[in-house]
C-alpha cells in the first residue's frame, strides 16, 4: 500500500474460526458470504491463514496460495497481504483446540474508511475499540425485559 492508500485506511479487524477435526469447510455458505462483503465493498480483505493444529499441539500455518480446491476463496487472493507475524500465528492457536483447523481472516472496515480518515485529518487517533459479545447484548435486552415485565 502506498502513503496515500493509508491515510485513506479504515479500522482493521480479524476474526479466527475454528472447526474440528475433519470437519473444516472453507468452500460453504460461510464463503459465500464473505464473498458478498467483498463485491458489496463493506470490506476489503487483507491476510487469510490456514492454521492447523495437531494433537501434539504443533502449528502449521498456510496461506490460500498453498491450499488446493478453496472455491470462491480464490478470488480474494489477489487482495491478500501478508500482515501476520510468526508469534501472532502462535498467538491465535494458542486457543484452538488439538486436532482442529481454523481460519483466519483480516480485514478492512471499508464502511467506516471515510470516517477514520476523516478522524485522523481532524488530528483524532483511535485509542481504544472492542466487541460487545451477542450474548451480552442478548442478556441486555432479557434483563430489560424483565424489568418491564415485572414493573407492569
């Protein structure tokens, strides 16, 4: 990427699917799906992995260029860029379980690029972002609803 393509950056984001043991499915609905974010122009995406962990907890991590029969995933690798370090790659398995394989996907929030840059212009810098998990979002709105049922 040049200067002026990240000046224009919008937020960045990963996310790492795991499946089990001999149940990875990296050409279903789930594909599709990020192939519709991509032709929509929601999200750019920058680094796809392939992790593997074996049962003795050694890691092996390939990218789409390495991977035979990926289907529509293929279509994204012109847009890959290599973001990940060795110790990130540790990083991330650390959580997946022996014998399963897991994806994983960076990508840019190109909704919210004009935003950002828009931020950054004005002399703003993000110092913090998170996630608010859907089950907390759902206990949210339970308890709420409870509180009304019970005030009624």
């Amino acid at each position: 990427m040049t200067d002026p393509a990240l000046d224009q950056l919008g937020p960045v984001d990963y996310a790492v699917v795991e499946f089990p043991a001999g149940e990875s499915n990296f050409t279903g609905e789930m594909v599709e799906e990020l192939v519709s974010l991509v032709d929509s122009g929601t999200i750019r995406v920058i680094d796809v992995l392939i992790l593997t962990k074996d049962a003795d907890g050694s890691i092996e991590a390939m990218e789409l260029s390495d991977v035979a029969d990926l289907g529509p995933l293929q279509e994204l690798e012109a847009q890959l860029a290599d973001l990940l370090a060795e110790d990130d790659v540790v990083h991330l398995a650390a959580a997946m379980e022996p014998g399963s394989t897991a994806g994983v996907l960076i990508w840019e929030n190109l909704w919210a690029a004009k935003f950002a840059s828009a931020a950054r212009r004005s002399g703003g810098q993000l110092i913090a972002n998170g996630r608010i998990p859907i089950q907390a979002i759902i206990a949210s709105i339970e308890a709420d609803e409870a509180l009304v049922t019970q005030g009624a």
